[in-house]
C-alpha cells in the first residue's frame, strides 16, 4: 500500500529544495576533501541550512494561519540564500572555481524566486493554500 503524500511533498518548491540537497551532498564531500579546515564553517553552515529550507517549508505548509505559513516560508527564503552566501565563500576561499556552483546557485535562485511568490500571496490574501489533506489514523497499530 502506497502512503498518501503529505500536503508539502506536493509542492514544487519542496521538491526543489530536496533536489539542491542532492546536489549539494557531494559537494559538501568534495569540500571536505579538498581541504577540512578552511572549508568546515561553510560547510556545515551550507549542510544546516539546506536541510532549514526543506525543513521550513514543510513545516510551513502545514500551519493554518496565512502569517505563520509566511513567516516560516521566510525563514526557508533566508536560509536558501544563506545558501547561495555559503557557496560563493567557497569560491572567495579558493575550494571550488566558480563554474562548480552554478548548478546549486541556479537551483537557489528558482527557489527563492518561489517563496517569494508565496510569501506575497500570503501577505495578500486571508488564505492561500492547497486544499486540506484529510490525515486517518489507523487505530490497529
């Protein structure tokens, strides 16, 4: 039997979010090979706040109030570009030319542009959302 989706693994910035964790998972590897101390800072603040996009906006989507959905889609919007900030560090440091971010930059630049769209039609309407998702319990387990 196939688990029904929750109501954020719908949304196309969520999926985004966990394709820029893709990409960046071997990055942060290559990081950490190339060199461990100049790069661990960056690293692990680019690891916390790539998952803190995924995170927010899942958390997010699921609050029913406009303003508290906004204000987690903010907090995944300043995350997504403490993002971008940790790989053009890695660039200023000399671990990674600039061409082997563009990739993830690209990424980040799309998802921002998307929850700044959802964080206005959250400014702008009394309730913006996707319909409910009607969650049952299964009271043999």
């Amino acid at each position: 039997m196939a688990v029904p989706p929750f109501s954020h693994e719908k949304l196309e910035v969520y999926r985004l979010a966990l394709k820029f964790i893709s990409w960046v998972t071997p990055v942060l590897r290559e990081a950490k090979q190339k060199s461990v101390s100049e790069s661990a800072v960056a690293r692990d603040h680019l690891d916390r706040a790539s998952l803190s996009v995924v995170y927010n906006i899942a958390e997010g989507n699921g609050k029913y109030s406009p303003g508290s959905r906004k204000a987690f889609f903010e907090i995944a919007l300043g995350s997504a570009t403490e993002c971008a900030a940790c790989l053009d560090t890695l660039v200023a440091k000399d671990i990674f030319a600039e061409s082997r971010i563009i990739d993830g930059k690209t990424i980040l630049f799309r998802t921002v542009q998307m929850l700044t769209k959802l964080i206005q039609l959250q400014a702008n309407s009394d309730m913006v959302r996707e319909p409910e998702t009607e969650y049952e319990v299964d009271e043999e387990n």
